[in-house]
C-alpha cells in the first residue's frame, strides 16, 4: 500500500510482504523511489539530508527529547555521520541484559 502527496510524491510504503520475514514492513520517507523496499520493520528514508527518530514526553518543543539519526549533509569534516542526541539535561544510560552497564552524566 502506497500513501503519496498530490499523486506524485511517495511518502509511505507498507509492504504485505511474500514471505512472514517481509510482511508488515513500513517505509516512510520524503520522496520515497517507486521500487523501494524497506530493509527493516521500520525503514526511515531521508533523501540527502539529515533522517532522525525523536522520542519526547511532555511537549513537542525544539529542544526537547532524545534523538537519534543519521546526517547525510557532510557536516563534520566532509563526512556523514550517525549521532545519538539527547536534547535534555539528563543523562544516558547504555544496558544490556536489563543491568545497566555505563552511562554519560551532563559533566562528563
């Protein structure tokens, strides 16, 4: 199922999938091309530019919640780049197996 704007802007895909691995893959994107095929569950595409996922809880303020993404736009020394962004004053914490195993307070 294709969802576009004016007819001619692809900017969501669900795909049924021939196989149980490939059913109910989502593609959202700015100008998704007409053969596109999400590689995961859920596939973000941004063409040339910055493609993020932002988490918040209370408001939808610029400078709120936690980020993370990928920036396409060769910003640091010519190269792209992903980046984790936690836009509070809060620290993040890395965990696996549910302990938590290190974590960046604000001073750090």
């Amino acid at each position: 199922m294709l969802f576009n704007t004016n007819g001619a802007i692809n900017c969501m895909l669900i795909v049924d999938g021939n196989t149980a691995s490939a059913a109910g893959r989502i593609a959202i994107g700015n100008n998704l091309p007409n053969n596109f095929a999400p590689q995961a569950r859920l596939h973000l595409h941004q063409t040339d530019s910055v493609n993020t996922i932002r988490f918040t809880t209370d408001n939808m303020l610029g400078g709120n919640g936690f980020e993370i993404g990928y920036d396409a736009s060769s910003n640091i020394q010519n190269q792209q780049y992903a980046e984790i962004h936690n836009r509070e004053n809060t620290a993040i914490k890395f965990f696996t197996i549910g302990n938590s195993r290190t974590f960046f307070w604000l001073n750090e």
